[in-house]
C-alpha cells in the first residue's frame, strides 16, 4: 500500500453552498491501482467537508454556524494499494 498525506490551508466563506469545490484533488506515478482518499484532521470544519471523486468539496449540510471561523488542520490521505 502506498500512502500521501496533504495537509492543506484554505479560506473558506461560512456561507458556502453544499457542493463548493475546495480543491481538486490530482495524483500521478503509483502502480496504475485505484486511489482512494480519506479526510481528517483538527479543525472542527472537517465534519463539514467530503471528498466526492476527486474533490474537496462543502458536505451536503454546509457550514455548520458553530465552525464560521475556526481554524485547523485538514488532512487528505491518498491511499494506493
């Protein structure tokens, strides 16, 4: 299995529709298998957030009002195995 973790850093308007793409996820190289990607990290935003195919994007309930201005770390973790 071969793994990539991205930490990334964005702004992010509180107000941001359900399905706003946040990046675009892009890998190369690797063995030709599936890539799959997982998300975590520390801020309270990543219950906010879901990968859908290849990219980040707000989840279906958007911003919850109890994260507008929170900080943290988003984490993706590509996996090929």
């Amino acid at each position: 299995m071969i793994g990539l973790h991205l930490v990334l850093g964005f702004t992010l308007a509180c107000l941001s529709p359900p399905g706003t793409v946040i990046a675009v996820l892009s890998t190369s190289g690797g063995d030709g298998n599936p890539i799959s990607y997982s998300l975590s990290g520390t801020a309270p935003i990543v219950s906010d957030l879901m990968i859908n195919g290849t990219a980040l994007v707000v989840g279906r309930s958007g911003i919850a009002p109890a994260h507008w201005g929170t900080k943290g770390n988003v984490i993706v973790q590509a996996t090929q195995k």
